[in-house]
C-alpha cells in the first residue's frame, strides 16, 4: 500500500461535465486493481481536489486486511456478502449502509464463504497500524489513482480510460 516518492503527471481536475456515469463490469477481471492478496477495487472515480475515491472494495474470504483508520469520512453500501469489523457485534449483509467517522480504527473481515463487494466512497487517507498501533502504509486518492493507471495500463487499457475517471 505504501508507494516511494516519484514525480508524478500534473493532475487536472476536469469539472466540465455535471455527472459522470460508470456502468459496473464485475465480470471483467482486468478492472479489479489488486490492493494485496484478496482485496481489489474497482474504480468509479478519482476526485483529486478533494482527496477522495470511490469505487467498489472487493475482499475475498480469508484476506488478512491490516488494521486501519482513515483520516477523513468512508461512506459505503455492501452490494454482496457479509463482513464486519473484528471484534464489533454487528454484521454487514447485502443493503447495509455504512459511515465511518475519521479516526475509527478496525480491522475488515469477511464473514462467511462468500465473497465481499461494499461500494465506497473514501475521503482523506487510509491509514494501515500494527499490533502497537504505529502507522506501516499509507494510501490516498495519489496512490489509489497511481495503483489504477500501473495495473489498467498492464491490462492494456488506453490512458483515457483511467483518465475520463479524474475528477
């Protein structure tokens, strides 16, 4: 999760159109930007003036997802499977809306044999910790964006394709 300090493209917002419409191909593999083993993301968008991503977080069962908190608000909506915090009484399932307020540490796991699909929508960065809580990776809208133009050009996808989904 954690990339080394590169120069990067000049990113331009591009606020011309009033919407953007993404149509979701979960089948096609090659969308699904490998985050670590067992978790991927699909992405809809990439709004680099306000440090957020949205897209579709996909875990399979049995994926070691580090502990974590984000430094700005998560939105999101379970679209398949079931999944919680670790040590939370509660359980997500296919409708469950979640809001996470900046801060919360937790750690994501799959409950069940199913695998987990949750819309998001993330502000601010993501923090990974250890055991005693010291930060190990960080990931943001530059990173995620970064992830997403390596892995589609990988795949063969034209620079316009991860392109059109700036924000």
């Amino acid at each position: 999760m954690v990339t080394q300090a590169r120069a990067l493209p000049p990113l331009v917002a591009r606020n011309e159109a009033t919407e953007l419409i993404q149509h979701f191909h979960r089948e096609d593999e090659r969308r699904w930007v490998p985050l670590m083993e067992g978790a991927s993301f699909y992405p809809f968008s990439f709004d680099v003036q306000h440090s957020a991503w949205h897209g579709v977080f996909r875990v399979q069962p049995g994926a070691n997802i580090p502990a974590h908190y984000h430094g700005g608000r998560v939105v999101g909506c379970t679209l398949r499977g079931r999944w919680r915090y670790r040590g939370r009484d509660w359980v997500h399932a296919p409708g469950s809306y979640l809001l996470e307020v900046p801060g919360d540490m937790h750690t994501f796991e799959v409950v069940g044999d199913e695998v987990v699909e949750l819309f998001v929508m993330n502000e601010g960065s993501l923090l990974a910790v250890d055991e005693a809580g010291a930060v190990t990776a960080i990931a943001d809208v530059i990173v995620r964006l970064e992830q997403t133009r390596k892995h589609y050009s990988e795949q063969g996808f034209e620079p316009e394709v991860i392109e059109a989904l700036i924000r």
